[in-house]
C-alpha cells in the first residue's frame, strides 16, 4: 500500500513527458509481449453489451485490502458474469499512470492528485472510480516520542520522505495551522518508514490508517498520527481509485466494457464490506506471491468496515463516484502553492479542473 504515498504524496514525476514514455515503454515491454491483454478488445464491433470485452489492470503497490475487489469479482465470477475477462497486472517500475498512458494497462490503481499531476505535464488521463469515500493518509511520529503532541511539534524536525511538492504544501500548512512555521527537513528512506523513524533517521511520516497503522496495532511499535483535513488542509487528499487513458476511453466497445468491469469490481468490493473475512481471505489466496498476512488483511478490512472509509450513506455499498467539490477544493490548495508544473518545470496558468480529470459517467 505504500506506492499510494508513493503516488500523488511522494512518487518523484519524471522531468518530461517523452521520458516518462520512454520508461514506461522500456519497463512495460515484457508485460505487453507476454500477457497479451493489454488493450481492451471484443468479439463483436460495435461495442454493444452482448460484445465479450478484455481488460487489463495494473496495481500501483504489492496487492492488498485497495484491491480486494478486483480479486473478489475474479475469484467469484462476477467479471465473468458481466462479460469481462480481466487480467490483474503487477505494478510496472514506471507505475500505472504511465503504464495506462502508454497502453500498457487499460486501467491503472491511482489518486486523483496524481491524475492531476500528470496530466499537467501532457499526459491525458481520467479517474473513473473512486474507492475511498473518506481521508485514509495519516502523518504520524511514534507515541513514544513525548516531544510531538500537534502537528506543530514537526517543526524544526524530520520527515521521513520520498520528495513530493504536494507532500510538502500539506505539511506545511498542518503546521502552520497547528501555530508553527512550517519549516521541517527531509530524510529519504527505503519503503519500511517504521524501520526510519526506529532507528532516529527520521521524526515523522505518512502512513495510511487502513494498512501500516492497522500493521502497528497488531505488531508495533505504537504511532501518534494526525489528519490532514483536521489541520487546515481543504477538500479530500486520498481519492484512491482507478484511472484511463482518456482517448482510450472514447472508443464506443471500451466505454461499454469499462461500465461492465466498473460494475463487477463494484460487487467485489460490496461483497468485501459484508463478508470481510471472506474476502480477506480470497485476497490472500489469490495474490499468493504476496505472501500477505492473512492476520493483517483481515484487520485492514475491519478497519475499513468499522471506519466506513469506502462508503457514504450505505454501509455495504461502495459507491465508487468522485467528489468533484472535495477534489477541486484540495486541487485550488495544490495549485495556490505551487504543486503543479508543466513538462517544462513552468507552474501551470491555471489550476487543474477536477470535472476535466474525473467522471462518474461510467459507474452505471
């Protein structure tokens, strides 16, 4: 679950557009050679819904409880049911949202921050689902540490960090709002951020309250963790879902297989809300090279349940839609501190528009 924060949060964007191409070609050649699903296609021509239609996703991180209702609806038949077959691609070393630009993947695992970001500098992505309905990342230094009581207390120390302009805009204003300056340094660490912050290489980091923090209740050690929209930090950081490439998206057959796949994935994910263990326990099953927790994915799941971080007003349903207002109003955020370049490193004229980077047209 840590390419989430190594997305939007802390996924370094290549320079310019045509080496992000290139990367993406380079690491994603072998997938695109051996799986053989890596463009939609159907039986039929003109896309209707008897036409049986082929998608491939590409995860952003090793699988875990974001996924769990890609693996449900496989391992069930729901995707079978609606006349898709899908094959589930492990992330590329460029990540999905260049791997779906490219063609690599038909569908990608990403935020919505970093639909934005890429988009900024000539990509032509779009979110098409959004799986978190509430804020998921948290900021979080270790209980033990009797010198950090509000984020305020992260002035002056270290953050434990991959590098990210959005990362530091959110920050920032966490401190600022809790009385402080905003001034922190950055250490870069490997992927275990509670091995950085053990062994006093760092003070803080981002963690996601579905995964690590469920990981430090069960194994520790213990974290004191803040909410960035508790902090001053407006709309919604964490819209987690899936995205396409926009001009894919506007052949007639791919919409309509897009809808059936939305619609499959979104039974896998309602059936993971009522029947938690269940679902855990096929996520653990079927992603297998994982070699996943099977105590950890069946936590994460009821933190997720108990915590109705996916769901809105019903409880068992996954409503998957994006709010645009929450996305605009994070988006203004990013935009007025100087997130977003271009492929040239120039800031952007005006901000991105979050009804140019998201639909829910195809949720049914």
């Amino acid at each position: 679950m840590r390419r989430h924060f190594l997305g939007s949060w802390v996924k370094r964007l290549s320079a310019t557009h045509a080496l992000r191409r290139a990367a993406a070609l380079l690491s994603g050649l072998a997938l695109a050679m051996g799986a053989g699903a890596c463009s939609a296609g159907t039986t039929a021509t003109n896309g209707g819904s008897d036409a049986y239609a082929e998608i491939s996703f590409m995860l952003d991180w090793t699988p875990n409880t974001n996924h769990i209702g890609l693996y449900v609806a496989q391992e069930l038949g729901y995707f079978k049911d609606a006349g898709v077959d899908v094959t589930i691609l492990p992330t590329a070393q460029a990540g999905a949202e260049t791997s779906v630009e490219n063609g690599v993947a038909n569908v990608g695992f990403t935020t919505l921050s970093n639909v934005a970001a890429f988009n900024a500098q000539g990509a032509d992505l779009k979110m098409v689902f959004d799986l978190t309905q509430q804020p998921v990342a948290r900021w979080c230094s270790l209980a033990s540490r009797a010198d950090i009581s509000t984020p305020k207390d992260f002035d002056g120390k270290t953050f434990v960090s991959f590098g990210s302009a959005e990362q530091t805009a959110v920050l920032r204003q966490m401190i600022r709002t809790a009385g402080g300056s905003g001034e922190f340094e950055t250490a870069t660490a490997g992927t275990n951020t509670f091995q950085a912050l053990t062994n006093g290489q760092g003070d803080f980091g981002g963690f996601y309250v579905t995964w690590e923090n469920v990981e430090s209740e069960l194994n520790g050690p213990a974290l004191q963790c803040f909410v960035a929209s508790d902090w001053g930090v407006p709309g919604n950081p964490d819209q987690l879902g899936f995205a396409v490439n926009d001009s894919w998206l506007q052949d007639a057959g791919h919409a309509d297989a897009l809808e059936r796949f939305l619609g499959a994935a979104r039974r896998g994910y309602d059936y993971a809300l009522t029947h938690p263990d269940e679902a855990s326990d096929i996520l653990v099953e079927q992603a297998g090279e994982a070699q996943l927790d099977p105590e950890l994915v069946r936590a994460s799941m009821r933190e997720i349940v108990d915590g109705g971080y996916w769901t809105v007003d019903d409880p068992d349903s996954v409503p998957g839609t994006v709010d645009l207002d929450a996305a605009q109003d994070y988006i203004d955020f990013l935009y007025e501190n100087d997130t977003y370049t271009d492929a040239d490193g120039s800031p952007l004229p005006a901000a991105p528009q979050a009804a140019d980077l998201a639909t829910n047209e195809y949720l049914g």
